[in-house]
C-alpha cells in the first residue's frame, strides 16, 4: 500500500510541473481505471463462481487480489455490484444472492461501448 501511495503521489507531482488540469485530468483517469477494474473482479469471481452472497464475493475479490499479486486490500464490493445492476448485468435470486448474465448475453446488453466507436471511426468503418 505505501508504494501505491507513494507512486501516486511521484506521479501528481510530475504531473502538476505540467499543469494543474494535468495533474487533475490524471487524477480523474486513475479513479475511473479503478472503478472499472473493481467491477470487472467482481464479474469475473460471480461468472467464475455462479451466485455468491454479497459478503462471500467481497471475500473472494479479496482472496484474487491476495493470490495474484500477493497484496491484501479492502475491496469495495457495494460500489461494483451497483455499477454492475445499473448496467443490468447482475442480479439477486430470491434469496438475495447475486449472480451475473453470460458474458456473450452482458456484452449484448451494455453494447457498443464508445472506445468502439471511435477505433472504428480511425479505421474508417461507418456505424450499423
């Protein structure tokens, strides 16, 4: 955690030589690549394991961080899981435990995202 913190605060002091927008448009990005990582652990360990209460799948997105980068942490699954049901990709059975869409099914439903649309705009391809 406190090389984390410490390449953090390396990088907005690189960044504020720059400007101060620099150092927040960064500081922006990082939080987005956060929030985005965060959901992603959380649907890949709900379409790994099948249902899981809200408990056990804040426990296992802390045991995959812990086993793959050998780092303890403190996984905010509240905020993924609601990112996750806003986009309809995850929900509860009647017992309250959450599970998730196939990943074919999620991608239909959260669609053509806009970094596609602009890949295909560099490449020349017209939107259907």
């Amino acid at each position: 955690m406190a090389t984390y913190k410490n390449l953090i605060t390396q990088s907005m002091y690189d960044k504020q030589l720059d400007s101060r927008k620099g150092t927040l448009l960064h500081l922006c990005d990082d939080v987005i690549q956060q929030e985005v990582k965060e959901v992603m652990i959380s649907f890949y360990i709900l379409m790994e394991q099948g249902k899981a209460t809200l408990e056990d799948l804040d426990l296992r997105c802390e045991e995959l961080i812990k086993e793959e980068f050998g780092e303890r942490c403190n996984f905010d699954v509240d905020d993924a899981v609601q990112k996750l049901e806003k986009l309809g990709i995850v929900a509860r059975d009647t017992i309250g435990r959450y599970y998730c869409m196939g990943l074919k099914r999620a991608n239909e439903i959260i669609g053509t995202t806009t970094e596609e649309l602009v890949l295909k705009a560099k490449q020349g391809v017209t939107p259907s």
